[in-house]
C-alpha cells in the first residue's frame, strides 16, 4: 500500500508518499505527477516515508528527475536504490 498526501502552495506542489511504491502504486503515483506537471507547477515528491521501490517505480523516478521534479528526504535504504538512476 502506498500513501500519497499533497501539500500545494501557487506555484509548487509537494506529494508525500508513504509505503511502497510497488505495482499498481507506482500508476497512481504517475497519475498524481503528471496531473501536477501539466499545470505547470514546480514538483516535489517527498520519499521520507517509503520503504521500497519497485523497477517500474524506479524507472518513473528517473524519468521524473529527468523532468526536472525534485526527489527529497529519502532513507538510506532508497537513497541506495536510486543510486542507479
């Protein structure tokens, strides 16, 4: 399961996730991202509160990032994960 809390000012938007971002998780986490994307408000996701990253969820991070959307608080254990990207 995964949790997904927004926080949004005028012009940025923060989505705290919390649990893992696993299967259909990682379609509702894309869904919520591009929704903010294309209002043209600067992206934050803060991944303090996840404990697991799937592939998928990892490849739409990195994709994300690439997007210029910022990936904040992660614990060790995911900051490992990304590493790859």
């Amino acid at each position: 399961m995964l949790k997904i809390t927004l926080t949004a000012g005028d012009t940025t938007a923060t989505l705290f996730l919390e649990g893992r971002m696993v299967g259909p998780w990682v379609t509702e986490v894309r869904k919520s991202c591009e929704n903010f994307l294309q209002s043209g408000k600067e992206l934050r996701l803060n991944l303090a509160g996840v404990s697991f990253i799937d592939s998928n969820g990892l490849a739409l991070l990195s994709h994300f990032r690439a997007r210029g959307v910022a990936l904040l608080d992660c614990s060790p254990f995911v900051e490992e994960q990304l590493k790859g990207l």
